[in-house]
C-alpha cells in the first residue's frame, strides 16, 4: 500500500499499528488517526541476555539487534552505564569478590534523527567469582647458618604462612616473600611449605605450596686472629720525641688495638705504631690486641707488655752575640757588618738603642743624616722556643756622617 500526504509518498509499509515499539509516523484526519507507517527501522532490545561465571570475571552475552549500531551495558543497580560496545559480549572484570550483580542492554540505533536507544532488555544477575589465592611457588637456599625460603607473589594474598612438612607452624602473617629458619639442628634434613592468606572475605587459604628440602648446615669456625706476639717498643733518640712500637704480623688480623698504661689510644692497620705525645723522661707501658672483620671474631687478649722511657727534650741550641761587628760611612749611608753566628735565624740592628731593622743579612746599610752621630750594634735572634728571643748585644761602633761637601 502506497499513501500520499499532501502528495509526498511516505511508506509502503503501513500496517495501521505500532511494530516492536518503534517509532510511527501518525496521521490523523480531522482528529481521528487513520495509520500508523513505520519511518526507518528502529532497534528493539536486545535479547537472549546470558551472564557466565568465569575464574575471575562475569561474562556477559546478547544476541544481535536489526538496526542497531552499538549496545550500551548496564549496572542495573543505580542505572549505571558500564560502557558502550559494537562487540555482542562483554567481560565484566571490575566487580568486587563474592558480590551480586545484575545486568541489562540496551540498543543504539543507526538512525540517530528518528530512533533513540531502545528498551533495556530483560536483566541478567549473577555473584562475581570468589578472589582467591593459590598455591604459591616454593624455592630454598642454603647460608652458613640457616636455611632461607622464598616463594613468589599471589594476588589475592594478603600474607603467607610458612610451615615444616610436619605442619608445624613456624611463622604465620609474614608480608614479606622469604624466611630464614635459624634453629635447626647441623645435618639435620628440614621440609618446608608455604601457604597464602587470602585478603577477600569468603575465601580459605590456599592450597600448599610444593615442598621444598635443604639440610642444616654444620657451622664453620671464623677464622680469627691470635693475640700479637713480639712486640717491642724502641725509644727514639733524643729530641725525636716518639716510642716506636713494632710487633709480629698475626694471619687473620684486620687491625689492631693500641693500649698504653691500660687504655686504648686507637688502632691501626699495620704492625706498628709510634706514640709521639708523651713526656720526656716517664716510663710507658704497652699492649696490643688483633682485630678482624668478621663479625664472628671478637678482640684477642692484648699481648704481652713492654715498657719504654720517653724521650727527653733535646737542649736548646741558641746563638751567641755576633761579633766583629763594624759600622763604616761612605758620605750618606752607613753601612753595619758582623760575623754568621751559628743557630741564628736572624738579626736586629740597634742605632742609639733603638731597634733599626731586623735582618737575615750579616750586612745592612742605611741613610743618615748629616753631622749626626750613630752609636750602632746588632744581635742575634733565635726560632727556638727553649732560647731567649735575642743574644746579648754585639761590640758597638760609632760613626759620624761628615758634613754636606
């Protein structure tokens, strides 16, 4: 059947009532509806809705629409739209473990001006999957004094358990992926097994790991160094101001402790030591012990003690006045000389008893002035700490500048 409205053709498939729900095209004549035409075909729901259980997810299935461009999945709970999909599954994998759910689609049709998105279909409802952990994956190593076990991360754990074959518990909430089990008895052979807590409500712990086997091991003694022997302490000579102790190099020893007159002073790495803080003429005992590094090894009993006397101060070497000491004139200048005088680091000149200059020369000339007459010296200045700062004053000179030519 064809119809014309107001000479426009507007279907040929005109049955009079509504199909599937899709919308119609209504025309009335003088207020009184005479057909209903369908405009485009518009997708109904979609049908055949399934949800299977899966290890860890929900899968969702439809069958296909006419006219429909894309499905749209619900959480029928709240109406929230989940996501849209030109696919006709989905695989629901965001659910929490043990909860219900429940599912319904909806269609999107093709044509977007005179369609919009369908009925929901019927619902489809099911528990998402209990998250559960399984059997982790055992491995073991063997140290010097325990054995250790390490297993591999499960999801859905929220701890592990370790356990002897015996199923003696031997640490249970462990967070972390290995364990060290140090309280067996050498030689003895040790099975173990780990299990996964789980962290889901609803959920037993897993199944036990494999089982893994390792022997205890026989302890192996340190090597550790002796007490030192040979030791000697040899002053050194006058005005070196040092003891140098020296002893045997002992097999094992990292370092070793020094002691004087019963108290530790520090330690050194070589066989040797020189105490240089002591005071001249005093009498000094000494001692030393070995040390290692390995953690297993402890001091050694210090060794046997030697004494030595330290060291006196060397005298003190300071200069004597210089002598020959000269001053002569040579028109405006005058010029001083003296003798090297020995352990002298230096010279001050005196004119008329006042400090002119000081010098490391044996000479020294300066300007004066005329008709003026300079009564002249020099001494000897010591670096010493033990000798005075200067000698006694040299011979002295006088000498008259002439007057101007």
């Amino acid at each position: 059947m064809s119809i014309n409205f107001n000479g426009v053709a507007l279907s040929d498939n005109c049955d009079g009532v509504r199909f599937n729900g899709s919308p119609v095209e209504i025309v009335r004549f003088n207020g009184v509806e005479v057909w209903n035409c369908i405009l485009s075909g518009c997708p109904g729901p979609p049908t055949d809705l399934a949800v299977e259980v899966r290890p860890a997810s929900l899968y969702l299935s439809w069958s296909a629409v006419a006219n429909a461009a894309s499905y749209n999945v619900y959480n029928a709970v709240g109406d929230v739209l989940i996501l849209n999909t030109t696919d006709l599954f989905y695989e629901f994998t965001a659910g929490n473990s043990g909860e219900h759910y429940i599912f319904y689609v909806t269609s999107l049709p093709i044509d977007t001006d005179n369609c919009s998105e369908s009925d929901r279909s019927t619902e489809a409802e099911e528990d998402f999957p209990l998250l559960c952990p399984v059997a982790p994956t055992a491995t073991s190593t063997v140290a010097s004094t325990s054995i250790t076990v390490s297993w591999n991360a499960v999801q859905y754990a929220s701890d592990y358990a370790v356990y002897l074959i015996d199923d003696t518990l031997l640490q249970d909430t462990i967070t972390d992926l290995h364990y060290s089990f140090t309280t067996g008895t050498p030689g003895t052979n040790y099975s173990f097994y780990v299990i996964a807590h789980p962290v889901n409500t609803g959920c037993s712990d897993s199944p036990p790991s494999n089982t893994v086997s390792e022997d205890f091991p026989t302890p192996v003694a340190p090597n550790c160094p002796l007490t030192p022997t040979g030791l000697t302490a040899t002053p050194g000579a006058p005005g070196s101001d040092n003891i140098y102790l020296n002893w045997d190099d002992m097999q094992y020893a990292d370092s070793y402790v020094v002691y004087i007159d019963g108290s530790s002073v520090g330690t050194t790495i070589g066989s040797e030591y020189y105490y240089t803080t002591g005071v001249g003429g005093q009498t000094y005992l000494f001692k030393v012990s070995s040390l290692s590094n390995d953690f297993e090894c402890t001091e050694t009993a210090p060794s046997t003690e030697v004494s030595a006397v330290y060291p006196d101060e060397p005298a003190a070497e300071c200069p004597s006045a210089p002598t020959n000491f000269v001053a002569t004139n040579a028109s405006t200048t005058i010029t001083c000389s003296w003798d090297n005088m020995a352990f002298a680091g230096s010279y001050n000149v005196y004119s008329n008893g006042a400090l002119l200059t000081n010098t490391d020369n044996t000479s020294y000339t300066f300007s004066g002035n005329y008709e003026t007459t300079y009564t002249l010296y020099t001494t000897s200045v010591s670096t010493d700490p033990g000798c005075p700062s200067e000698s006694a004053p040299s011979n002295t000179d006088s000498v008259t500048l002439p007057s101007p030519p």
